[in-house]
C-alpha cells in the first residue's frame, strides 16, 4: 500500500511542478503579449483613453455653443424680420430731409453719402 501511496504522491508532485511550470509559460506568455500590443499602439500614434475622453469633451462643448449660436442667430434674424415690416409700414421720409442728411434711397440698397466738414476737424 505504500509503494501505492508514494507513486501517487509522486504523480501529484509532478503534475503539481508541471501546473506550476505552465503557470510560469501562461505569465511569460502574457507578459510578451502585453509588451508587443503596447509596442504596436505605440508605433501607430493611436490616443490615450484620457487624450479621448478629453478630446470627447471639448467637442461635446463646441456642440453646445454651436447650438446656442444657432439660437441666438434665429432670434437676431426673428428681430430683423420684425424691424423690417416696421420699417415698411412708417411713411416714407421725405425727399428734402434725405438730401439733408445725405441719404439716397435705392429701390434694393441704402446708400449713405457720408460729407465731411475739414472746418469742424480743425476745431477739435
């Protein structure tokens, strides 16, 4: 019984050195993989999770001011709007007062014929 008993504790201290032995394979093996994957990202200029995540938020900031500036461009052009039906609904501003303040109205541009006086420079 044992002779018996020896082979088995001979079996199991082999089997135990050969589990102990692929462990130390199964380590090694890891650790060229891991070493080979950070050499190939390194090599590839790929980001960092952080550079991302960074990156992430700056454009998900840039959206939001892109959409506020929508909005507020739809409200200026909502005014301009209104600005100009006002406009079109006053009397119009009569010939001697536009030469007056040296207007000159187009039918589709505004011109504005701006006279300088050197006199009033000069009193400055």
């Amino acid at each position: 019984m044992r002779a018996r008993n020896r082979l088995f504790d001979d079996f199991a201290r082999m089997a135990n050195g050969a589990f102990n032995a692929f462990a130390d394979v199964h380590t090694e093996i890891e650790q060229l993989v891991n070493q080979y994957f950070e050499r190939f990202l390194a090599g590839h200029n790929l980001v960092t999770r952080e550079e991302f995540d960074a990156m992430e938020a700056i454009a998900t900031k840039v959206l939001n001011e892109q959409s506020a500036l929508k909005d507020r461009l739809a409200e200026l052009e909502s005014q301009l709007r209104n600005f100009r039906m006002i406009a079109l609904q006053r009397k119009p501003v009569p010939k001697e007062l536009r030469r007056r303040w040296g207007f000159n109205f187009g039918e589709r541009n505004v011109e504005l014929k701006v006279q300088s006086n050197d006199a009033d420079l000069k009193d400055e």
